[in-house]
C-alpha cells in the first residue's frame, strides 16, 4: 500500500483528494512545508513515503537521497526549479509538474499587477490608511507597449486581456518560428523588446541561462518610464541592481509577486525603495487554480505510479538502474 505525503500546503486531510487517493487504497499523510523550511525537517518528512504531492520546498540531492523509498514527485504547479530533477532521475525518482494549470490565474493576476503599478493603487490605499489623501496622477494602459518574457501557456493567456485594454504586445522567446502562431504579438530581440517596452513581464522558467537575466545591462536599456512585473520566479532578477534601478530612477518601478528568498527577509535590498511593491506569490492562487491542480495533481501521482506519469520532466534521466540511497 503505497504511502503518500501531501506537502502542498492548501490541501488538507479529508479533503476532495485525500479521499480520492485512499480509496484507490493508499495511505496519506499531510506535513506542509510552506515558509523557510529547514533541511532536515523536509527530510524527516519525506521518510517512509513512497510518492508525494509537493509545493515549493527544496527537494535536494541530499533529501532525496535520504527518501529511501520514494518513486513519484509530482509538483502542485509548474515551475520545479526547487527539486534537483537530475538527482531524482538518478535515485529512480519521476518527477511531474503540471503544465499550465494556473495560467489563466497568472494572467489575470498579471494585469491586476500592471493596473496597480499604472494607477500606484497600494500607494494610494496605504497612505489613505495612515491618513493621507494623495492626488497623484496614474497612467492609462491603452496604447502602452507590455514586453513579454516567455511565450508559455501563462504569458500567451495575457495577450489578449493586455489587447483588450488597447496594448501592444512584444515577446521575446526561444520556441520555434512555426509556434509563434499569433500575428498581434510582435516577436522580437531581448534588446529590442526592453528598449521599447512600457512594462516587462517575466514569464519564462528559471534555468542556469534565465538567471540574473534581468541585471544591469537590462535595466540601462529600459524606458526611465518602464516598470518590471515578475510573476515566475525571484532569482531571473538581479534584486540589487533592481533595487538601485528603480532607486536612481533608470526605470520608473517593479511589481514582484516572487523573490528570490521566500518569505522576503527583513534584510532584503527590495524594502524600502519606493516604487517596487512585492506581493506574496499568489499569481496562480485562485479557488479555480487550486482546485485543478489538486485533481489534476493527485491523477498525475497515480499515473506515476502505474508507470504512465503524462508530464514527467524527467524521464531521460532515468535510464538505467537507480543510484544506491543512503539515509
């Protein structure tokens, strides 16, 4: 009877999946493991478990290793850039994310954060609350240009919501020709996309090539003007430069619904600089999406399980037999 661990912290023991997964007959055990979590206490969790539902925690060659009996990680999201995904392949562990299944949640969430940030929303709202009444004028999003970063399932959902608020759409990526299917969106060079941009967003997964991608340089070519929306991931943007960006005034501000330590430290260069507001990683938290990637989340399991998983990332390091563990 296989064992389960259920870390994704908005699932909860006798909920719609827990039901799901014990009566095809398994067993289930909740830990979450939201917030900084500590090493050994991730690895103490994951003792004894034969698959898992999993959130953000760092999934180490060290804690896997220690997993004696674990086969499935299958991630309540998409991005898995917190699991060493080639340590699994070679302990014989599958690993699945799930393709798409908060994009529409991130695409609404990113134009909720370029709203915000044209018409400074949080400003206004929390000097109201200190007893200010402040006047100061926004910016309307017709006829400004949205730059994308990333031309995946979340970023090709914002194009139509920007369109609808009359913007233009630029997008830089790496997929093939024949996939960049939209005439509206006008695909172009890194280059060219932050000189004309009026808002950049990240949409693109975090890899050894997309880290500190957005520094220095990227800043120096962006409009004075521009504002930086991030709802991917922290570590694609230099927090120190950004910080002295936006501080300097070479671009005009930054939404950041992710950073590159979460939650954000007290000693962070993000606080206190006006301009850059950060929000909690909440782009793809919608009952919708919750509730989509719990059903999708727990068949994916017990697809893996079976030996079918539908959206493995790992498969091709699995070749061969699993590396011995030690705990």
């Amino acid at each position: 009877m296989p064992h389960i661990l259920i870390t994704t912290d908005y699932l909860r023991p006798g909920d719609e999946v827990d039901r799901y997964l014990r009566m095809r007959g398994h067993t289930t055990v909740h830990t979450s493991l939201a917030g900084v979590r500590a090493p050994e206490r991730i690895a103490e969790a994951y003792a004894g478990a034969d698959a898992a539902l999993v959130g953000h925690e760092p999934l180490t060659a060290d804690v896997l290793r220690r997993a004696q009996q674990l086969r499935v990680i299958v991630r309540t999201g998409v991005g898995y850039d917190a699991i060493d995904v080639a340590a699994a392949g070679e302990l014989g562990i599958t690993v699945s994310n799930l393709p798409g299944i908060n994009a529409n949640a991130v695409a609404e969430y990113t134009l909720g954060l370029l709203l915000a940030s044209a018409r400074r929303l949080v400003h206004s709202a929390s000097a109201v609350a200190q007893g200010a009444w402040p006047r100061r004028h926004g910016r309307e999003l017709r006829g400004a240009t949205l730059g994308l970063l990333g031309y995946g399932a979340a970023a090709r959902a914002v194009v139509p919501l920007a369109q609808a608020f009359g913007m233009r759409v630029l997008c830089t990526t790496g997929v093939p020709n024949a996939e960049q299917a939209d005439a509206t969106v006008h695909f172009v060079g890194l280059p060219e996309l932050l000189a004309e941009a009026d808002y950049v967003s990240v949409h693109t997964a975090l890899t050894e090539r997309s880290r500190g991608l957005l520094g220095p340089a990227a800043f120096r070519a962006m409009k004075p003007t521009a504002v930086l929306i991030n709802t991917a991931r922290g570590a694609i943007v230099d927090e120190q430069a950004l910080a002295e960006a936006v501080r300097t005034g070479q671009i005009a501000g930054a939404a950041l619904d992710v950073t590159v330590q979460e939650p954000l430290p007290s000693d962070s260069p993000l606080r206190g600089v006006d301009g850059i507001v950060v929000y909690s990683h909440m782009a793809g938290q919608t009952d919708q999406a919750r509730a989509a990637a719990a059903s999708e989340g727990a068949d994916e399991l017990l697809a893996a399980l079976a030996g079918r998983p539908r959206f493995a990332v790992n498969t091709p390091h699995l070749a061969g037999p699993p590396a011995k563990r030690t705990g």
